[in-house]
C-alpha cells in the first residue's frame, strides 16, 4: 500500500530529547497518588491481570480480534481507602487496582481495562483513541527497522543507515550514528496521521543531524522520506 502523504499541517510534537528518555520518565512517574506507596508486581502478577485483561469480552468487543499489545500497565489504589488506612480509622489495606492500555495493531482499536489484581477482575473497559496512547521503546524499534528497511530511505542516507541506533538514556557512550524518534500527529483528518500511530525519524551522524528524515506510520507499516539526504 502507498504511503499517506503528510500534510504541512502534521505536528511534530516537540520532544527532543532521545526516545530512551522519554521511555524512562514514563516507567519512573510516580503514582497518581501520594497517599501511601504501592508495592510493585511481581511478574506472576503482572501477567495475570494482564492475560484477564486481554481475554474479558468487553475489551474484545472494542478491539477486536487478533493479537493485542499491552502499552502500559500501572498499579493504582483506591486514595480514600488509603487515607483512611493512614489515618487508623480502617484496618483494612487499600484495594489495588491496575490500569492497562491494549492496542490491536491490526485493527488500530485500543481500549483501558482497570483490573482487580486480588482476583484478577476486570472492573471497567472503555474505548480510547490508538492515537493518543503513549509511544514506548518498542514502537521506537519497529519504526527505525521499518525505516532501514526502506529503499527510499537507503537511497537517501545510503549504507550507513544499518549503523543507526537509538542512544541509551543516561548513557555517555559516543554514538556516531544516532536515531532520535518523535511522536508524529496530523491535524488534517486527510491524513493517515490523524488517526494512526506514527512517528518521525531524525538522524544525527558525526557530521550533524541530516535534512533527510523518515515518517513512519506504525499502524500501516510504511515510511515516507523527507528532505534530502546526506549521504554518508
């Protein structure tokens, strides 16, 4: 299938730090509240209440068939039932609850699940746009193979596009190729990037950042070139 071609009116959401970065600002926030820690998942856990996610027939009802992605997944606590566990008016610990975001990637639908983790119940699902769930290290990955495996963009930057690599965050090694990837969200509702999941490739080599850059469209899985490239 061809490629969407982006409007001037595309927004490139301005966050330029690495993706890494922005990956790990995510995984470090802390919870929505403050009233009492919450003691992390263990692994066993955390796939539980993700497999009762993925197979309620609510969240299956909004995305549809096929394999489902888990985007995120958060523990939360109910903040009046802490309160009140702090303050001794409540022997009873507040009631964990997890909240994850599923994506079909062959549908494009997503959906939010808040699950019970005591007995793995799904509480509530609802609908949510794919274009409004966070981008995470993995999308960042599939991008930049999508984009190294276009001829368009291999023209473009030429073999030193395999080097290529995405800088770890914290990380004060020298990376002579570096891929940066910024969320890619259109305004016009022409343009596939309205809707889909899509992100824009810049590149930095020991020369500079190169005009050439890749906008891939997750969700369609193709990649416009832009600008022109330096070939290195």
């Amino acid at each position: 299938m061809a490629p969407s071609r982006t409007s001037p009116v595309t927004i490139v959401v301005a966050l330029v730090a690495s993706w890494c970065y922005l990956e790990t600002a995510l995984a470090q926030a802390p919870p929505a509240t403050n009233a009492g820690s919450v003691a992390p998942m263990t692994n066993a856990e955390r796939l539980a209440v993700e497999n009762a996610a993925s197979s309620d027939a609510r969240v299956r009802a909004i995305v549809g068939d096929g394999q489902l992605r888990i985007i995120m997944t958060s523990m939360e606590i109910d903040k009046a039932e802490a309160e009140a566990f702090l303050a001794s008016e409540s022997p009873t610990p507040p009631r964990r609850q997890v909240s994850i975001v599923l994506l079909n990637t062959q549908t494009n639908q997503a959906a939010h699940a808040l699950v019970s983790s005591s007995d793995n119940r799904v509480i509530s699902a609802g609908s949510i746009s794919a274009s409004d769930i966070p981008f995470v290290r993995g999308d960042a990955d599939q991008a930049l193979a999508l984009a190294k495996a276009d001829t368009g963009l291999r023209r473009a930057i030429g073999d030193t596009l395999d080097r290529y690599e995405f800088l770890e965050s914290g990380s004060d090694a020298r990376v002579p190729f570096a891929a940066q990837a910024l969320p890619l969200r259109s305004t016009d509702p022409r343009d596939f990037c309205s809707v889909d999941r899509c992100l824009d490739l810049i590149f930095r080599s020991e020369f500079g950042f190169l005009s050439v850059r890749a906008h891939v469209n997750l969700t369609r899985r193709t990649v416009e070139v832009h600008g022109g490239g330096q070939h290195r």
